[in-house]
C-alpha cells in the first residue's frame, strides 16, 4: 500500500504530463502484436499467403480464432470463395518473408514461388500450411462480420499443431524461439526468456 495515497476509489490523478495524446487512428500500433501469415487457395487450390498482426483467440468451446483482414486483400476474397484458411505464428528468423508477405498482392504476385518458405498439406481445410510456422492453426470459416475498414473473420480452429521444440508442458518454451511481434510502422521486437509465474 501506498502511505500517500488517500483511501478512495474516486479518480485523484490529473497530471496527464506524463502521457502523450496520439491519434484515436493509431490505436493498432498501442500494443506489440504476435505476427503470421494467413495461408488460403482459389479455387483450383492454388496457394497465397498474407501477412497479419490482428488476431486473437476469442472462443474456447468451440476454439475459434479472429483475423482482422482488410476486404481489399486478395486473401479476403479466397477465404469468402474456399471458406477456410491456415493461420502460421512464425519466429524471428522468418522476418524477410514477414514483410515480403506483407507488402505485395497475391493478384499481382506467387508469393510462395518467390519465397523459401515451404507448404504442407493439411488434413482438414484446403489451405496449406507453412512447414516452417511455429505453430500452426486449421481453420474453416465459422463467421465474418463487417468491423470499421476490415472484416472480422472468424475461423473454427480444426487443428493445432506446435513444433515439437517450441513448447514445454503445454506452453512455449521461450528460451528455444522467439516469437516475432509487430510493433506498428514498420518495427518488430521478440519475445523475451523472461516467464513470471503465479501460483
Ligand atoms: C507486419 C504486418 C502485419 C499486417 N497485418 C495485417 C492484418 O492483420 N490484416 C490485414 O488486412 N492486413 C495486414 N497487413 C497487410 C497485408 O499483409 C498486405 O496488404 C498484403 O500484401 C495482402 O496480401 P494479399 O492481397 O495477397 O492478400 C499486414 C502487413 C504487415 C507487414
């Protein structure tokens, strides 16, 4: 407890010197984000990949995941015609392909062909996965809802796979990778070793 601090659940601040006032706009960039690269077919099965920051878990039973995707994506239109998608967390050492998959369009450009990064084939959605993801998440599309500039798409995971060397008793194991995380404007960080247990 602090001895100075009166006892009140009033608000008693007032001293916004301490904090800067960004733009409501740059909100996305407020929080350091995990990075991936969203993975769906057309209709031949022909592969593309795209790079993504905003996503999150948002259901356990059953498990679904939300990918923020901008319908101007070339990756929206393949998961509305195919209706599923791979989601592939990746480490720091695949940074270059992070922002290759990130910066051009798979209508203009075959991403993979030009990448070293490999698929697999999955074994419940269409989409491939990238062989060289940490982890990987099966997703068949379960809802898409119109949000401000993106859509939510909602994907019902059918599948987690995790490299075997980047977990330990069911979490990631942060001394052998290192997740990357999207920091906004251009700039990524990693995860640390650090872990903080609480009982
Ligand atoms: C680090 C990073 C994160 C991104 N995250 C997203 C995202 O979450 N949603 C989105 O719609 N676009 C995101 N983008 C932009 C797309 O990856 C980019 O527009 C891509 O070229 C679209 O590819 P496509 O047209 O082949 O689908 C991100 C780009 C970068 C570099």
């Amino acid at each position: 407890m602090n001895p100075e601090k009166p006892e009140t659940s009033e608000p008693q601040g007032g001293n916004d010197d301490t904090l800067i006032d960004f733009l409501p706009t740059k909100a996305p960039t407020a929080q350091p984000k995990l990075v991936g690269i969203v993975v769906s077919v057309d209709s031949s099965g022909k592969p593309n990949g795209m790079t993504v920051a905003w996503f999150m878990p948002v259901s356990r039973d059953p498990p679904l995941m939300v990918v923020a995707v901008s319908p101007r994506r070339y990756t929206y239109s393949l998961i509305k015609q195919t209706r599923d998608f791979t989601l592939n967390i990746l480490d720091s050492s695949l940074i270059g392909e992070v922002e290759f998959f990130g910066s051009v369009s798979g209508r203009d450009v075959d991403k993979f062909s030009k990448s070293r990064l490999t698929l697999s084939k999955s074994k419940f959605v269409k989409s491939p996965y990238i062989s060289e993801a940490v982890t990987i998440l099966e997703c068949s599309l379960y809802a898409d809802y119109p949000a401000g500039d993106h859509q939510l798409i909602i994907g019902k995971v059918e599948r987690l796979l995790v490299k075997k060397d980047a977990a330990s008793d069911n979490i990631y194991n942060l001394k052998k990778i290192k997740l990357l995380l999207y920091l906004g404007e251009g700039k990524y960080t990693v995860t640390s070793e650090e872990v903080y247990e609480y009982p």
